[in-house]
C-alpha cells in the first residue's frame, strides 16, 4: 500500500472511532462536535486517498 493509502487509511479509522465517541455521547452539542468531526475526517481520507491518481475524464473514451 502507498503511502498516500495507508495516510487515508488512518483517517477512516479515525473517523470510525470519531462516529463511536458521538454514538455514546450524552450531549448533543458534543455528539454534533463529533459527527462533524468525523464527517471532515472522512472527507480527508476521500482526498487523501484520491491524492496522486490522475484525473480521469469519464467522457473521453480510449478510441484510436
């Protein structure tokens, strides 16, 4: 695995166990500060694990 992969492989499970503290959270401005938390966790893993693989333009197809 790459670098890049095992990076956003760590913020999910960051993220997982962020979902699981807010799970259990009695507060709700504190289960909220959590999901939120987990919720830009989740979307660093998204662009951590997309980071280094080209863009691929679905609507270009590979014709010759």
């Amino acid at each position: 695995m790459s670098a890049a992969g095992e990076r956003a492989q760590k913020i999910r499970a960051r993220a997982q166990d962020l979902e699981q503290a807010a799970e259990r959270a009695t507060d709700p401005a504190e289960r909220q500060r959590l999901k939120d938390k987990a919720r830009q966790f989740r979307e660093q893993s998204e662009h951590e694990g997309t980071a280094g693989t080209p863009d691929v333009d679905p609507m270009v197809s590979s014709r010759r």
